[in-house]
C-alpha cells in the first residue's frame, strides 16, 4: 500500500511538471504598425541546446492569403535541431484578390514589393533586438516558401532599389522552396550569399527555368517573366559561387511545402555556410 501511494505520489508529481514540448510555444510580437495592418511574428526558442542559428520564414500563399500558424510543423522541425525561429505575417497586397493572369503586371510587382519591404522591416527589428530574442546577427538566415520564397529571393537580390548591398551582407544565406527572381541581372559575384533552392522541374505556377510567372502569354495583363533555380543555378555554377539546387524531376508546385520535412538537407547547408566550409554549386536530382 506504501509503495504504490509513493508511485502515485512520483507519477502526480512528473505528470504536472511543463513537458519539454511547452518550450516550443511561440511567443507573437508585434514588430510594425502601418495603418490598419498590425504586423507581427511568431518566435520559437530552440528546443534543445542552440546552435546559435537564427532562422527568419516567409510563408506562401500568392500574396492572397496564408498565416504564420501554418508553418509550425517547420518552426518546431528546426528548433528540435537548436535553431531560433522567426515566423512572419507581412502585409497581403492582394488578400482578396488573384496572382494570376488577369492581375495587372504592376500590381503583382507592388505585391511582391509590398512583401519585400515587410520582411526588411521584420529584420531591422529583430536585429536590433537580437540580444532580446537570442539572434547572433553573424548567423542569421532568411528562407521562405512560393511567395515568400518569391519575395526573399528578391530582397536579398533586390531589383526595387538602386542601391546595391542594401539587404544582402546582413544574411548568411537564403533558402527558397520554389521561389524566383525578377531579375536576373540583379545577381553579381559582389552581393551573393549561399543559396539553398529545392523546386519541382514540372511546377506550373513558379518557373522552374525562365518563364513567364504561371506561364501566362504575353498577351494577358499580368504577364510577368520570372528566373527559377535552374536560372539561377546557371549563373551559380558560371561564377563558381555557393549554390545548393535539389530539383524533383516531374513534380510541381507541391514543392513549396518540402520545407516541412526535409530538415536535415537544411540543416546540413546552414551548418556548413556558419562553418565557412567550401559549398561548390552543386544539383541534386531528385
């Protein structure tokens, strides 16, 4: 009788003590008021011992829609692995509205403007908080998913600005999972950082090479030539910058939420960049 009260006694105590797992609930900050739009993020300490990494996420969602919740799975899959993670809300230019052919080509331009000028923003905050959130700035990366992978591939290659090293020394390096540029000439041996890029050769929305952005005609109002990994992978390998490209033969726009399980090629590519090991553009065929 003793013995089993003590073992109720034990169990009661270690039944009510927080769970490791309490330690990944996000804590929201509000970083930018503009207007009616209250912009915030989602932080989410390491889970186990930091790695001293900082990761800042863009989710997708055609500059229509999305929410910062829906990329738990990814936030959680990184701190597992020490990382810190940000997680955004930007201002949705289009909520309500379409990306598509019929969108007028300066309004998907302002859109991914709109974005880009968010996440600069988002980053001016946390960086100048970082000891408040745990960001060493020396190691901090941006990625992002379709429109967020959009929109982080063109702010740190960014062809709104005339000025050029504005946004990109600050990061370590950028993942985009099926993402592309504006534009190509906006990419120099001067600004470019490490790129991790994984995208589907068949994805019908964002170009895989160089293509029209939903591959709508020349004809349709929002016509809008974007440059994909393949593109960009090209330019990587002609300059011998650092470059990592995984390219899933025959799958589409699907591959925009790989970012939800392939932690350990991610975790392989920022390890190695914090580490100053030598990554040679390299393509993996999947």
């Amino acid at each position: 009788m003793v013995r089993k009260l003590i073992y109720i006694l034990v169990a009661s105590f270690f039944l009510s003590q927080p769970t490791v797992l309490s330690q990944t609930v996000a804590e929201k900050v509000i970083y930018y008021q503009k207007g009616a739009d209250t912009l915030w993020f989602l932080h989410y300490q390491p889970l186990l011992k930091s790695n001293g990494i900082s990761v800042l996420f863009v989710h997708g969602g055609a500059f229509t829609g999305g929410d910062p919740m829906n990329q738990e799975p990814f936030a959680k899959g990184l701190t597992k692995l020490g990382y810190n993670v940000f997680v955004i809300k930007y201002r949705l230019y289009l909520k309500g509205k379409s990306f598509g052919c019929q969108t007028p080509t300066p309004e998907k331009l302002k859109a991914i403007q709109t974005a880009v000028e968010d996440i600069s923003g988002a980053c001016d905050f946390i960086f100048k908080n970082a000891s408040r959130y745990g960001a060493d700035t020396s190691k901090f990366f941006i990625a992002g998913s379709s429109a967020g992978a959009e929109a982080v591939m063109n702010l740190v290659f960014n062809p709104f600005v005339q000025k050029k090293g504005s946004d990109q020394k600050r990061f370590s390096g950028v993942l985009s999972f099926a993402g592309a540029l504006l534009d190509i000439n906006t990419l120099s041996e001067e600004n470019w950082i490490p790129v991790f890029m994984m995208h589907g050769t068949n994805d019908q929305l964002v170009p895989y090479g160089t293509a029209a952005h939903h591959f709508c005609k020349a004809t349709d109002p929002g016509w809008l030539m974007m440059f994909g990994p393949s593109t960009i992978m090209k330019e990587a390998k002609t300059k011998k910058l650092p470059a990592i490209l995984y390219a899933y033969e025959g799958r589409g726009h699907e591959v925009s939420n790989y970012m939800f399980r392939n932690f350990k090629e991610m975790d392989d590519f920022m390890l190695s960049v914090v580490k100053k090991e030598e990554i040679k553009p390299t393509f993996y065929a999947r």
